[in-house]
C-alpha cells in the first residue's frame, strides 16, 4: 500500500508543479498560453528530474574523463595552426565574429585574474574595458595620437584606476565588495554619459583612427584578426607563466584562504591589489583594441550587463582555468550568432542556463573541481 | 537692497520648494525602504544578495497594470473603483510572493551549501531571465499606468501635497510598523530572528529553516510588490528594465542602514529617497542615479556595518 501511495504521489507531483508553474505565467501570457505550457510542463517537469537524477549519477564519470586529459596542455598551443588560417578558409562576417571573440577572451582572462585566482568578485569589471577603450579613443581623437603610442599610455592608465579603486575597496569583502565594483562600474559609466563636454555623452566618439602598423594601416578585417591574435597569444601566454609565478600562487593562496596564507607571510592586501591592477591591464587592452575595431565608442558598450557577461564567460567555462574561460568567451560569443533567428530568446537562456549551471555543476563545464572558491 | 518684505517672501519660495523635495524624497524613501527590507530579510537569514529581488519589483508594477486593465475590461473598475485597487493588490502581493517562493526553490535552495559565489549567479540569473521574459511577453515599450488618481492633493505647510503621495508615505509607514510587530511579537517572526542569528543552533532546537526561508521570501516579494504598484502609479510609466536600478538602489539603502536590521533597511531608504530628492534639485539631477552608488561606496568604506548595523567579528 505504501509503494502505490508513493506512485501515486510521485505521479501528481510533477502535474502538481506543472500547475504552479503555468499558474505563475498565466497574467503575463494569457490562459491559452498557460494552457499550452501546462501541458508542455506536464511532460518536461519529470524529463528535467531523470535530467537531474542523471547528470548526478554522471558527475563522477565526468570527473574521471576529466582526469584523463593530461595535466600538461601545451599540447592545446597547437590550436594556433587553424586559429592562424582561419581568415582564409572563413566569410568576413565570421572573421568579424571572431575578433569580437578574441576581445572577448582578453576581458575575460583579465577578470579570471581577479575572480579566478584571487577570488575576489569583481562586478564592475567593464569600467576598467570602458577607462581603455576612451583612453584611446580620446588620445586618438583630441591629440591625434596613433595607436601604438596611445596603447601604453592608455595601459598606465587603465592599471592606475585599477589600483585607485582597489586600495580603498580592498578592505571590504566578498559581497561588499562585489557591490563596491558594480557601484564603481556605474559611476564610470554615468560620468562618460553626462560629461559631455569631454566625452561627448550618449552620442559616443567617433572617427578614431585604425592602428597603423609599418607605415600601413590596418583596416581589413583579417588584419585585425591577426592584431588580436597576437594579443590574445601574447596574453595566454603571459596568464601562463604568471600563474606558475611566485604571484600566481599567492594569488590561488589568497583564494583558497586569506587568513591562513596571510598567517604563511603572504602580504595579501599586496597581492590583491596585483591582481585587481593586473586585471586592469588586460580590459585596458581589450578596451583599446575595442576602440580601435569600432572606430566608434559610447557609454552604451559599457553597462552592467557587459560585466555580467564577461563574468560569464569566467564562470561557465571553469573559474580559475585559462582553456576553460576562452572556450566560455567562444561560446557566449559564437552561440548568441549561431541563434540568430532566436534572438529574443537567447537571453532567456542565458538567464536560465546560468542558473543551471550553478545547480548542477558549479565548478563551470570544464573546470575541475579544486578547492573551495569564494566560500 | 530688498526689504524685508522681499527677504521674508523669498525665504517663504526657498523654504516652500525645500518641504516639496522633502516631500517627494519621503514618497521615494518610504519605496526604497520596501524593497530594501526584501533585501535585508534575505540576507539576514542567508547572506545572500538577491539580485532578483529588484525584478519582483518590477513584476509587481508590471502586474498592477495588467491585473488593472482586466478588471477594466470586465467592467469591475466602472462598478466600484476602491474594491477593484483592493483586488489588484491582494492579488499582485498573491503572485509576487509566490514567484519570490518559487525562486527560492529553484535558484537558491539547491545552492544553501554551495560557495557564496554560485547563488550570487544564480541570482544574476533569474534576474536577465524575469527581464527578458518581461520584454519578451509585454513588449520593449513603456507601459502606462491608467490615470486614476488625478493631481487632487491637499495644501500642508504652503506646498501641494497630492493624494497619493500621502498615501505611498502613509501605506509604506504602516508597513513597516506590521513587519516590525510581525518580526518582534509572533512566534514564526521570534523564528525569523533564531534563523537569522545561528541557522545550526535554531534548526536543533526544532525550528523548521526551511519553512522560515520561504517565510522570508514570501513577505519579502510581497511588500516589493506593493512597492512595485506604488511606484507604477506614481510615475505612471513602467519599464522591463526598472526593477534593476530600483533594485541596486534599494540594497544601498539596506546597506546604508546596516544591512541585515529591519529598522535600519527601513531608515536607510527614507534616507536615500531624502538624499535622492535634494541632490537632484540643489546639486545635479543628471547625476541623480550617482548617488546613491557614492554613498554606498561612501558608507561601505567609512562604516560598512551600515549606520544602524552591528559588526560582526570575524569567525575563523
């Protein structure tokens, strides 16, 4: 009698949850569109729970195909060969795609800097993308500064308003100061909006010039995919090594427990401000490169959405994993373009898709499952 | 040289437009001060920062509207005007708390032993999902709240003080008098408070957490719902995109009191409505959303236990 009573209760479970569901949706949809996803429910709510009970069964056999791949992944360098060709065999418009992606990736190893190895949530991150991108545009347009002597100077700066917000911020922690940064982030934005006599306001600056490299200037497309490539190797590579540095391993030290690596002689305050500088640098990078792609810039390019996504990307590939958080920069920007005709939706699933991933496999999808992040 | 008379007359101008700013800061204030004891409750109990509670908010107006023009279109709104605003927020407060409860269970519940930072995405995730569903089923476009209520006020103190402003201040007031009553005197409020302080210690002496978290959200979404009506009809347009500035505000003002003390969420949103208002007329009103983000910077680097919060000591 108790198994049947079971069956049963498990059988009206999901009509049950179906039913408080389409119940919620039901003034915003109109009956027959809850009707509808009553019904769609009725059959996804015990798919999504065998989903569920699955990927919990897999988890281990993941983990295992993941220990698999060898702990050393210079092999992953040879991915450079088809990255190099990739202008020859592909349309322009996926050649622009991919140089939105390889900014992309420069932003997002930059805040896996700060959250990844230092652990420190940054919400604000696209204030720093903003300070470089106007560097340039501003140096480039009001001094007639070319790019390469521009990006330097936009560098120094972008890493100095690093290093200006986070002496102060450094005190706070966890929440607070993933508030600090999203309040930083805002009043950069709200500032380039309104102080129009410098910045021109919501109309943006535009006319910057392209870089100029060996007397040519760099205005197809395919060169710059070859500029940013350069960049995004040249950061991979120093992302590398610095994380097998002295610095790194503070960092991941930090991360793992402030006090004691403080009690071990880390000086953290001192790393955390390397990090949050170091992160700094790269969005300047990203943001000069911005720049000089658009030739146009605008608040608009900067608003608290563009730091969720770029700390999405951080997330979903693997926090803290160089390959993990370029495959998520290539998925967030690649797929959004292969759903073109679901445009409206894609947010929606991105918006869900976060919250999926947070329950089943917070570690990211291709993150190992080190340590404990943020706790 | 004016003359007194001129003197007193232009003081009377100075000291009338002061009462009116302080006036519209009160109406804001006592908003904010709604939505900030969502944020305060949830964190009290869970230190989460629940980033979709701004979008509940939003939900709130949203269904005010809605739930508005179906009883217009019955035909309820001509029959009788006060018993059918009585149903839109009964059942307003209906919905949201129960998409606050339902948010819960998903989102959070499976995250409660998770690292900080994976229900702090979540959030951010349930918070782009209620946005784009919004846009995507009630257009991109301003919604307009019906104009029901008209400019008819009453004069107090030489300024114009309209029905609904008294009324905003006043509901949000007895609000928080409620809560307040409700938090210090019954028995699921005393629960509240054990969750609050030590969750291990409350759920061995036989408190059921879970049912308090619900609790929590389930008041939470209700009173940013009624917040969410308020401001609809006060400023008449709503947008899909409101609940995440009113949001961010809103936790200022938590932060602002101290975040976690239910007076201090409600001081800190009168006090940023005030600060609101003033700085957008005496200051800049271009930078009127600036504010509220210097002064949590301001606060959280000066004292960031809030100004009515207790520190807590660090436990290792």
């Amino acid at each position: 009698m108790g198994y049947e009573a079971k069956n049963i209760k498990s059988l009206l479970m999901p009509v049950g949850v179906a039913l408080w569901l389409s119940l919620l949706f039901l003034p915003f949809k109109g009956i027959n569109a809850s009707a509808v996803l009553f019904l769609v429910l009725v059959v996804a709510v015990p798919l999504a729970k065998g989903g569920a009970v699955f990927i919990r069964k897999a988890q281990p056999h993941l983990e295992r195909v993941g220990a698999l791949v060898p702990r050393d992944r210079r092999y992953l360098y040879l991915l450079i060969i088809p990255a190099l060709l990739v202008p020859f065999v592909s349309e322009d418009y996926v050649v622009d795609v991919a140089v939105i992606s390889g900014i992309y990736i420069i932003l997002a190893l930059g805040l896996n800097v700060v959250v990844g190895y230092a652990g420190l949530l940054n919400l604000g991150f696209v204030a720093y993308y903003a300070i470089g991108a106007y560097s340039y545009a501003l140096l480039n347009t009001k001094l007639g500064i070319g790019f390469w002597s521009a990006l330097p100077l936009s560098l120094v700066f972008t890493t100095l308003a690093g290093f200006l917000l986070a002496v102060p911020a450094l005190r706070l922690k966890g929440d607070y100061l993933a508030i600090v940064t999203l309040g930083f982030g805002e009043i950069v934005r709200l500032v380039l909006n309104n102080w129009d006599s410098f910045t021109r306001g919501p109309n943006g600056i535009s006319g910057i010039a392209p870089p100029q490299l060996a007397n040519m200037s760099i205005g197809k497309i395919s060169h710059y995919y070859y500029l940013v490539l350069f960049f995004v190797l040249l950061s991979v590579f120093i992302m590398r090594r610095v994380e097998d540095s002295k610095i790194g391993r503070a960092w991941i030290a930090i991360r793992e427990d402030d006090i004691a690596s403080s009690a071990m002689g880390v000086n953290t305050t001192m790393y955390k401000l390397y990090s949050v500088a170091f992160g700094a640098f790269w969005a300047g990078l990203a943001g000069c490169l911005f720049a000089a792609k658009m030739r146009f810039v605008s608040p608009e390019s900067f608003t608290f959405m563009e730091s969720v996504l770029i700390l999405c990307m951080v997330i979903i590939g693997g926090i803290g994993s160089i390959a993990g958080v370029i495959m998520g920069a290539l998925v967030l920007v690649f797929l959004p373009e292969v759903l073109r005709d679901a445009q409206l939706y894609r947010m929606l699933a991105v918006g869900s898709g976060l919250v999926f991933l947070m329950v089943f496999r917070p570690q990211g999808l291709f993150g190992r499952k080190s340590g404990s992040f943020g706790s | 040289m004016p003359t007194t008379f001129e003197n007193g007359a232009v003081f009377l101008l100075i000291f009338r437009v002061l009462l009116q700013q302080v006036i519209n800061g009160l109406t804001l204030g006592g908003v904010y001060a709604l939505i900030a004891l969502g944020y305060t409750m949830v964190y009290g109990i869970l230190e989460l920062i629940n980033f979709a509670h701004g979008e509940i908010y939003m939900l709130g107006a949203y269904l005010g509207i809605i739930l508005l023009g179906f009883f217009t279109a019955i035909g309820l709104t001509a029959y009788s005007l006060p018993l059918s605003i009585a149903l839109v927020v009964v059942l307003t407060v209906i919905f949201c708390s129960s998409y606050g409860f339902t948010i819960e269970k998903i989102a959070y519940k499976p995250l409660r032993k998770a690292p900080r930072l994976s229900p702090l995405i979540s959030a951010i995730g349930v918070s782009i999902f209620l946005q784009n569903y919004v846009m995507l089923t009630q257009g991109a476009t301003d919604k307009v709240f019906p104009h029901l209520f008209g400019n008819a006020g009453f004069r107090f103190l030489s300024t114009t003080v309209t029905y609904l402003q008294a009324a905003i201040i006043a509901a949000s007031a007895l609000m928080m008098i409620f809560l307040h009553a409700f938090v210090m005197k019954t028995k699921t409020g005393k629960s509240m408070r054990a969750v609050a302080q030590d969750k291990t210690m409350a759920s061995l002496l036989g408190i059921n957490i879970d049912a308090v978290i619900s609790v929590t959200f389930v008041i939470g979404s209700g009173l940013a719902a009624i917040a969410g009506i308020m401001v609809a009809a006060y400023y008449g347009l709503v947008n899909y995109y409101i609940g995440y500035i009113a949001g961010i505000k809103a936790f200022t003002a938590a932060v602002l009191g101290g975040i976690g003390s239910i007076p201090g969420a409600m001081f800190g949103g009168v006090l940023l409505g005030l600060v609101e208002s003033l700085g957008a007329s005496y200051i800049s009103s271009e930078y009127k959303d600036a504010y509220a983000f210097l002064i949590l910077i301001i606060i959280l680097l000066v004292k960031p236990s809030g100004l009515l919060g207790k520190t807590a000591d660090e436990k290792i």
